[in-house]
C-alpha cells in the first residue's frame, strides 16, 4: 500500500512540474509581448512629450530675442540720461567703467557728431573714428537723426578695435549731438540662451531610470543634444541614420556598453530618438517570471498537499474539530481551546491556534490599557459583526467632550454609534481631509475603514495642529502684503505695481499711466533733514491716494518717483482738467514747503495703445513726457 502511494505521489509530482514548466514558457512569452508593447507605447509618449516641449521652446525663443532686445535698450537709455544730466562724466574714465559695472555691460561709448568716440569705460577705443568701419557706420544714421528716441541693435559682431565679439545697442545722445553705444560680450546673452538651447531642453526632460533621449542632425546624423541620464562621452549614429529614420515602429540597437530598444520619429531638421535599456526591459521580465515560477511551485506543493489530506482521511475528523473552534472563536468566544489531535501537524496547528486566541484576548486589553494611560489623544473603535461588539477606548469621553452615561450608551448600540459619528462629520474642515470641527473651536481626524462584516478606525484630536496652521497662514499672508508694501508710505512698492499693471494690461487694452516726481524735493532733505523729507513722501502718498478711485492703482516706484493706473478711458479734456485740479491740491497741501522750497509736482502721462501695451512700454513713455514737464519749468503735467 505503501509503494502505491509512493508510485503515484512521484508520477504526480511529474505531472505537475511539466504542466507548470510549460505554463511558465507560454507566460513568459506573453509577458515579453505585453512588455515591449507597453515600452514602445511608452517610448511614443516620450517623443510626443519631447515634440511639445520643442513646439514651446520655438516660441519662447521669439519671446526672448525681443526680451534681451528691450532689457538693454533701457540700459542705454539709462546711460544716455546720465550723460545728458552730467555731460562732464564721459571724462572719468574710472566712473564710466563703474557705471558699465553697474548695468552689467562690457563697454560705454559716447560718440560725437563727428563720429568719433570721445568717452569710453574701455581706455583703447578712445578716438576710434566710426566712418573707418563698416560694421561701425550703421550707427552713424543716429548722428543724424532728429528722434530724441532713435536707436538702432545690431548682432553679434567683431568690433575693429581689438576684434572682440559682441552686440551693440546705440541710442541718440542729446549731449554731444552724436549717439551713445553699449556693447555685451558673449557672456553677457549666455544666460539668456542657455536655457533654450535644445542640449539643455532634452537635460531637464524628467526621464524614468534607464531610458534615454537622442536628438540628431537628420541631415548629418551629428548629436546635437541628449538626456542627462546618458553618461557617455560620446555616441556615433552617422553610419545607421537611413535605418534610424525607419525605426518608427522600433529597433534594437547597442548604445555604449549597453543594448537598446528604440524608436524614432523626425521633427523639422533633427531625428528624435527614445531609448529603453535592455537591462530594465530584460529585469523586468527576469522579476515577473520568477513570480509566475513561485506561484507554480507554490500551486505544486498545495496540489501535493491537497493529495496527501485526500490520502490520510482519518485527519478530517481533527480538522473539523479545528474549524468548529474557530467559527466559536468568531462568534466573539473567547474562553476555547482545542484538544488534542491524531498527527503531531496537527497538534502543531491546534497549540499555535491556542496560542494566538489567547495573544489576541491579551492584545486587546493590553491595548485599550496602554491607550488609557498614556493619556495619547487617540480614540481606538472597532466593531466585529459576527461579535455584534463595539471595541472602543476609555479616553473618550475626555478627547470627544462626552459625559459618561453618553459614552455608555453609544457604547452599547452600534446604530446608535453610527449615528454619533456621523454627528462628528457635520462639520468637514475645508481643504482637510477627514478633519472636523467640533463645538468649543476642537478639531478631530476621523480615519474610518469599512470592510465586510467589520468596520474599525482612529479619532485623533488635532486641534494642536490646525490651530498652529491656521496661525502660520495668518503669518504668511501678512507676509506677503508686507512684500507688496512701500515700508515708507503704505503705497504698492514697484514690484506690486509692475504686477498688478501688468495682468490688467494681459485681458484690457485700456488705461493711463501718470507718472509724478517731486520737483526740488532734494532741497527739503538738505534743508530740514530726511525724517521731514520723509514726512513729506507720506504726505503725499497719502494725498494722491484720495484723490484717485479705489480701483486705481496707487504705487511709490522709489525716491520721489511715484505712479498711479487707470485702469479706464479717460478723454484728454477729462484727464487735463484733473491734473489741473491734482496740482492745485498739491499746491495748497504743500504750501508751506512749496513757498519755502520750490517743491511741487511734475507729472507725465501715457495712454494705452495698440503699440504701446505693456508696462514697460507704458514707464518709458510716461518718463519722456515727464521730463518735457519738468524742462517747460516744473510744477506742470504733459499730455501727449
């Protein structure tokens, strides 16, 4: 009987291990055909995401190139004013190189009417005379020129001095009736097109571990750019262009030291590539045919199990013994325990049931005992169906504001505990999960878990915890109008009015920038001392401030320089009979400094436009005609 069993335990056990061998080569092969078209689909994603960020990164480039344009055509203006103001500048050689410092440019030129520079921060150019170059005379027109606004830009070139290369930005010089030019070296637009190059575009492209991302010349087959992941010093793929332009639908290929899938697509003059790396695809696979193997053993030995139970019949008695204490263990009996058993497996199995019955028991006063101690504000429920009992800690009523005869009553009843929780969510803290609030300004986290034929979970006091979170936002947000705040007069500072102005202008195309200065405002602070001086900017912020709308946009740019927006149209008799009355205020507000100190006020206003729409757009115009009210002789407004 003995050889029987053995015979047919070693034909079965044959049986199985080729039934399982054979379903783990008929798995591994869909594995591999599930696997490949998930990396292809992935790899697809890639190259479409890549194609995005391209699309973007073309416009962005326009963008930037009007950018670097407009930022250092301020700059020169900048210098030009300096120069304009303080004509006796362009012959300190260590000033013109300071102010060069300051508005980050390689050079400072002022060049006469006969085209010849006569102030430079760079000592070697001095005399160089414009009409010896032809790169030079594109800028003689400016010499010419009537438009106190003229300037011309011109590209990266050789200058004829010292054949170093940069961009040259020229602009009308009112001074000495010629023009003023800046240069910026290479390093100077580094940073601006750094960021848009297509090498560090497909660098800062987030990549999963192992694949990689190729970006070629399709015409030449050159690497032009590639992820960061990829560490090689080099990659060629000149002699297999033609074969990588048809790799749409994938191929294999050995990059460096490794082999990869990969699959192409062309984008305006460059091949894309994305590459998944043999290792992971190959690991992937090696990980889930070592599950499918494990769970085929582990099927084998419980069919083998199976068959043992089935020959040893005279076990079913124990192990019927063993299920019916279990299903009194469920029914919430905790007092059991099983007898003895047939084998010694069995007896095993019985002690380690005993066992854990009695753990379980010891675990669940043990538990409901530390939680009462430690006094932690946690409240511990769990209600058992087939026990019909509700598990809950003693600090309850102490965490939850409950009286006793409360706490015993819904202890009792699992409706009537429902009912109690559901009382506790009437109130969810928005933009909280799971967090209520109670009466007495309390707030409570309610994790519950809902499972068949049992329902448990965690009622955490946190009231610690969002009332320290609300009084950080508080902070924060104090912070933040702080950030958008003159110190000194409680205005919008420049950043806030740059931002502000500058999403109106983003949906409207209409409104008026006034730009104000304190004309001999310097004489009050040499005169009477700063803190007057001060005095006097509140003063003022305050008075323009209720002369305009709430809508308006009310900001100190710095010093004596202060803006307000309307964000409105105004007719020009409107806007002129305004200021006229501004002035007048200000004339009777200040009387006393403006009889004793010349102050006053210079104002200069700019009108929305089809071209002039931007903030920017708006300063400068603003600016000049501020300046032609202060050269007719202060105290006046200009309307363009």
């Amino acid at each position: 009987m003995k050889k029987i069993k053995d015979i047919f335990r070693r034909y079965m056990l044959i049986v199985l291990s080729v039934s399982g061998g054979f379903l783990i080569l008929i798995y591994s092969m869909f594995e591999f055909y599930v696997m490949m078209n998930q990396q292809r689909g992935l790899l697809d994603h890639l190259i479409l995401q890549t194609t995005s960020v391209l699309d973007e990164r073309h416009n962005e480039l326009e963008e930037f190139e009007e950018l670097i344009k407009q930022d250092y055509l301020i700059r020169a203006r900048a210098f030009e004013e300096m120069v304009f103001e303080n004509p006796d500048i362009i012959e300190n050689q260590e000033k013109l190189v300071s102010i060069a410092n300051t508005l980050s440019v390689d050079a400072l030129e002022v060049v006469s009417e006969e085209g010849i520079i006569i102030g430079s921060s760079v000592e070697n150019r001095l005399g160089f005379d414009f009409h010896t170059s032809s790169q030079a005379r594109e800028f003689l027109f400016l010499i010419d020129s009537t438009d106190e606004t003229a300037s011309y830009v011109q590209e990266m070139e050789k200058n004829t001095v010292d054949q170093e290369e940069s961009s040259y930005i020229g602009v009308k010089c009112r001074a000495h009736c010629g023009f003023i030019q800046i240069a910026i070296g290479p390093e100077g637009l580094k940073s601006y097109w750094n960021q848009a190059s297509i090498r560090t575009v497909l660098s800062r492209l987030p990549m999963i571990e192992g694949h990689l991302l190729f970006a070629l010349n399709s015409h030449t087959g050159d690497l032009i750019g590639h992820s960061a992941a990829y560490e090689g010093n080099s990659v060629s793929f000149k002699d297999q262009l033609e074969s990588l332009k048809s790799s749409s639908d994938g191929k294999w290929l050995k990059i460096g030291n490794d082999t990869y899938y990969l699959v192409t697509q062309e984008y305006d003059d460059l091949l894309l590539i994305a590459a998944s790396s043999s290792q992971i695809i190959y690991s992937k696979i090696a990980w889930l045919i070592g599950f499918m193997t494990l769970i085929t053993l582990l099927l084998v030995i419980l069919v083998i199990k199976l068959i043992n139970y089935l020959i040893n019949k005279k076990l079913i008695q124990d192990i019927q013994q063993i299920l019916q204490i279990l299903n009194e263990f469920k029914k919430g009996e905790f007092d059991i325990e099983i007898g003895e058993m047939s084998s010694y497996e069995l007896s095993q199995i019985a002690n380690s049931i005993n066992q854990s019955v009695k753990m379980i028991k010891t675990f669940n006063y043990k538990l409901i005992h530390i939680i009462d101690v430690t006094k932690l504000p946690i409240v511990l429920f769990e209600y058992i169906e087939n026990l019909n009992q509700i598990f809950i800690t003693e600090n309850t009523c102490d965490i939850l504001n409950l009286d006793q005869e409360s706490f015993n009553e819904i202890k009792g009843d699992c409706q009537k505990f429902r009912t109690f929780l559901s009382t506790l969510k009437q109130n969810p803290l928005e933009s909280h999960q799971d967090i209520y609030e109670l009466p007495n300004s309390k707030y409570v986290k309610i994790t519950m878990f809902d499972e068949a034929n049992e329902w448990y979970g965690v009622i955490q006091d946190v009231t610690p915890t969002i009332l320290e979170r609300q009084n950080m936002m508080c902070e924060l947000d104090e912070s933040r109008r702080l950030a958008r705040t003159d110190y000194l007069t409680g205005l919008f500072n420049k950043l806030a009015v740059y931002e502000l102005v500058s999403t109106y202008l983003a949906t409207n195309q209409v409104g008026i920038l006034l730009l104000f200065d304190l004309d001999n405002f310097k004489v009050i602070n040499d005169t009477k001392g700063h803190m007057e001086g001060d005095y006097v900017l509140q003063l003022f912020a305050k008075t323009i401030k209720s002369e305009f709308r709430e809508k308006d946009i009310v900001g100190r740019l710095g010093g004596d320089e202060f803006v307000v927006f309307l964000p409105s149209n105004m007719t020009k008799q409107h806007l002129e009979t305004k200021l006229t009355q501004l002035i007048e205020c200000i004339r009777k507000t200040f009387k006393l400094y403006y009889e004793s100190c010349g102050l006053s006020i210079s104002i200069g206003s700019a009108k929305v436009t089809s071209e002039i729409n931007t903030f920017n757009q708006l300063y400068v115009a603003a600016d000049q005609r501020l300046y032609i009210a202060k050269k007719n002789g202060k105290d006046k407004f200009y309307i363009d």
